[in-house]
C-alpha cells in the first residue's frame, strides 16, 4: 500500500488549496479514505472522511463549510478542497486508509500566513 499526497503549500489567510492523494496497492474503491492534519506541537488529528463511492463525506468542526473531501475512484485519488484557510489550519496534512492495518502518506505541509 502506497499513499502519496501532494498540492501543499503557503497561501495567505482567506486563501485555497486543492491536496490530492494518490494512492495504490489496495482496492482503492472498496475503502474508507480519511484526511488527518498535525499541526506543530500538537496531536494528529482528524480532518475528513469519505465513503467507497463517494456518496457518504464527514468533516470535523472546525473545517466544516469550508473543505471538501472528494474521490475519483477511476484515478485512484483523494482529494481535499480547502478554501477561506486560516492560521489555524496550517499543520502537516495526511492521507489514510485502513486496509488490514493503518496506512499513512509521508504527509504534504500547508502553511497559511496571516
């Protein structure tokens, strides 16, 4: 299993990023794909999740509104939309899937400035 995330970055307050996590070894879409983020200093965290074919999105509070968890299973890619980012939100951003065990990408650094 291989997860690989990409689309990080520096962006202003107010701004938006498109992360995508490209994954493999695994039955793409018959699995639960998840965002999790770890800001520094702090615990990993839970961001959002999707069901296998999409139809089903969950969000934590804080990024509610504001991002979008979505998949093409053709592509074998998770995406994670975030618009109106703020300070807070900066932190390490990773993919994950459990698939027998826990499997995490190497992760991809958002930082938002004020």
């Amino acid at each position: 299993v291989q997860l690989v995330e990409s689309g990080g970055g520096l962006v202003h307050t107010g701004g938006s990023l498109r992360l995508s996590c490209a994954a493999s070894g695994f039955a793409f879409s018959r699995n639960e794909l998840k965002w999790y983020r770890q800001a520094p200093g702090k615990e990993r965290e839970w961001v959002a999740s999707i069901s296998p074919l999409g139809g089903g999105t969950n969000y934590a509070d804080s990024v509610k509104g504001r991002f979008t968890i979505s998949r093409d299973n053709a592509k074998n890619t998770v995406y994670l939309q975030m618009n109106s980012l703020e300070p807070d939100d900066t932190a390490v951003y990773y993919c994950y899937v459990r698939y027998f065990r826990d499997y995490w990408g190497q992760g991809t650094q958002v930082t938002v400035s004020s």
